[in-house]
C-alpha cells in the first residue's frame, strides 16, 4: 500500500502527459475540419396539424431550402459524408406565434462524431391561413397562323372543368383557367395536350405550386378544328309584284355579294353560291322601296360556316319600287310592216286615213323617258289578219289588224293599236 501511495505526484503528472500526448496524437493523424454544402432542403414535419385544421400553409421567401450548411468534424468522418447525409427538418409542432419553425440540422450517420453544424440560416417561415377552393370553367384558344386556305373551326376541350385547391388569398385572386394551342402552318385537325394555365383579372399568369395551391387536372385534351375556305357569291331571289301602278326598277343593292365559307374540303367543293329566296325578298302589294336584313347563317349548308371571323352574317338587301307612269307616242305608219308568207298578194300597211297612230306606254319614268316615237317600229302579222277577220285564205280587200310593238326593256304597250291593212293580187 505504501508503494502504491509513493511519489503520488509522479504518477499523476505521468496521467497527465499520458492524456495530453493521446490527444497530440489523435489530433494530428484525425484533425478536426470542415466541409460546406448549400442549398439543403428542409422537410417540413406534421403539416397536418395544419390541414386538419381546414387551413394551408405556404413557405415564404423559399425558407424551406438553406443556402449553406457548414459541418465540422474529424477528417475522417468528414471524407465519408456526402450532402445527401445532411438532414434537415422543421416540426410545426413547434410553430411559433410568429408562423415560424426552428431548423434542426443533422446528419443520418456519424452522428455522434459530429463536433458542431453551422448554418446560414435557421428558421423556416411560413404563410398560415384558411383554405378554400373553386370550380373555373376551362376556356381554350389557338394562337399562331394556319396555313393561306385555310381557319380555326371549332376548339374544344375534353374536360370543360377545373378545381383549385389551395390559401384563400391565391384562390380568391384566380379569374379564370384556360389552354392555348399553337396552329402555325397545320392544314388538318389537331389533338393534343396542353398545359393549364392559370390567370388573374389582369390576365396576368399565377403559378399555384409556389403559393401551394394545386389543381385537380393540370393538363387536358384540346382538340382543334382545322377547315379549308373559299369565296362563293351570294345571290338574292327578290319575289312577287308590286301593288297595281308601281314596278321594281331592276335596281336591288345587296351587301354582302359575295362570303368566305369554310368547311371540309368534300363539303364546299360542290357549293358554287349562296341562294337566298327569303320570304322577307317578297315585293308583292308594295309601293315603296324593299329594306330587309336577315342571318346568312340560315342559308348555310350543314357543315359548312363562315370563314372570315370578323363577318357576323348579316345580310342586307335594298328592292327600289317606283311609280309606273304613262306617255303617248305618236308613231309614223311607215314604221309598221308585215310580217308572214302571203303568196300572190301583196300586203301593205293603208296610209291613205292617216299618217300616225297613237301608242300609249306605260313603265317606270327612267325608261319612258329615253323612248322615242321616232325609233318604235311595228309589225301585222298575216297569219292574224286571217285569224281577226275569220278567213281561210287570203283575198284582195281592207282589213283590220292588231300591231305587235318592239319596245324596250322596262317599257309595255297599254291597250292595243290596230291598223288598216291593203291586201291586193298581185
């Protein structure tokens, strides 16, 4: 006992070298350093202490992901870590009043080698509140240019229906949902999917993941209707008589005369006009001018539409109705001949009475006015002679006979002029 107790000083000075060239030794083959990783994310633990509350959260100024995570330790532990070894988790189980989480950072193994972690930043912020959702009817459009000849027909949508899910705040700013299809040079119908996007009254695009928000379809099918087009006339049937005294004046202004339509090319191959016979183009019992307009679109064959999307198929038609007035001409008999086969006879028109005879005219003024007596001509016609004075054949005397007017357009005789007929043998 007493040799154990001897030169007790010794011995404990010997511990204490003892300890101090361990630690010198350890230190030097196994230094302590460091090793830096960024951009670590946090998991966020327990949210549904959150959602079960009705509420959503969101992470603000993306406070979820650490910008650097500094690990000290020995050299030899530092070499077998990866960043994958580095974890780090926030628990809203301890969310503070301020809505924010205290980041743990730690690693999966060595763990209990690890001398100190650093970080650059150690609370996770979030957004709390109350979650809502809504229905928005999907809408589709087409940008870009089909190729000459052709238009958009009808878009549609498979699905007509989205729901977003997600803080009241981004929900309630959400306006409408719609996907967009790029037609540049296609000739043929078109079926893909496309992305749905979200937009705010402003027309501004909202991104739902970065305010954690989401939507119950994010893509949908588009299909895309592609038609031929070309120009057809369109003609109008105007109908009917005007009431007793007035004539139409041939004169009909139409708008449009001709439309782009479009359609399947075996469609509107065989569609040479548009015809427009209208109830509405009746001019029967008028005496004034017809002003109707109606929908071309009525008139269309099935399968075809408009190919012009500025047109909204109104049709316009103006029937000008005027006055029929009336004027006697005085005619020279020597502008009446014979007409017929009048074998061994000779048949002329008698001007030994008189030198005229009065013909009365009746059409529009514009067409009155450019007659004149000079140029109306006239014809018997023998076969009448025989007919109006019940002969067989012909035979020497004076007859009666009816003249057949040459008269213009627009222009009708009112009444009947007769004249004295010579028959002679000749």
């Amino acid at each position: 006992m007493k040799k154990l107790l001897a030169n007790w000083g010794l011995k404990i000075a010997s511990l204490l070298f003892a300890i101090i060239v361990w630690f010198l030794v350890t230190n030097i083959n196994d230094p302590i350093t460091s090793v830096r990783y960024t951009n670590i994310p946090v998991t966020i633990k327990n949210g549904n202490l959150i959602t079960e509350k009705g509420q959503v959260y969101t992470v603000l100024d993306g406070s979820d992901t650490i910008d650097s995570v500094t690990v000290y330790a020995p050299r030899t532990v530092i070499d077998s870590l990866t960043q994958s070894n580095i974890v780090a988790t926030a628990d809203i189980q301890q969310l503070s009043s301020l809505n924010t989480i205290s980041i743990e950072v730690t690693t999966n193994k060595y763990r209990d080698k690890i001398d100190n972690i650093s970080t650059s930043s150690d609370v996770v912020k979030l957004n709390v509140e109350r979650k809502a959702s809504k229905g928005l009817v999907l809408s589709a459009t087409t940008s870009g240019t089909v190729s000459d000849g052709y238009v958009i027909g009808d878009v549609t949508t498979e699905q007509n229906m989205v729901r977003i899910s997600g803080p009241e705040s981004f929900i309630n700013k959400v306006a409408r949902a719609s996907v967009d299809v790029d037609v540049t040079g296609f000739t043929a119908n078109i079926g893909t999917d496309a992305d749905i996007l979200l937009y705010d009254s402003d027309g501004n695009v909202m991104d739902p993941t970065a305010h954690g928000a989401s939507m119950n379809i994010k893509t949908v099918r588009v299909n895309v209707q592609i038609l031929e087009t070309k120009y057809v006339p369109v003609k109008y049937v105007v109908s009917g008589t005007p009431a007793p005294g007035y004539e139409l004046t041939g004169n009909v202004e139409c708008s449009p005369t001709e439309v782009l339509i479009a359609g399947r090319s075996s469609t509107i191959s065989s569609i040479d006009e548009i015809t427009v016979a209208d109830d509405k183009l009746d001019v029967s019992g008028l005496t004034g001018n017809l002003t109707v307009s109606f929908d071309l679109d009525d008139y269309l064959p099935t399968g075809v539409t408009f190919g012009d999307s500025d047109f909204n198929g109104t049709a316009s038609v103006v029937a000008y109705i005027e006055s029929v007035v009336e004027q006697t001409f005085d005619v020279s008999i020597r502008n009446i001949g014979v007409n017929g086969e009048a074998d061994g006879f000779y048949v002329e028109v008698d001007d030994s009475e008189y030198e005229t005879v009065s013909l009365t005219l009746q059409g529009l003024a514009t067409n009155i006015g450019s007659v004149r007596a000079s140029n109306l001509t006239g014809q018997v016609d023998v076969n009448d002679i025989l007919t109006k004075n019940g002969l067989d054949a012909l035979k020497e005397g004076n007859y009666s006979a009816d003249v057949t007017w040459n008269l213009p357009d627009g222009v009708s005789e009112k009444g009947t002029v007769s004249v004295y007929v010579t028959v002679k043998e000749k």
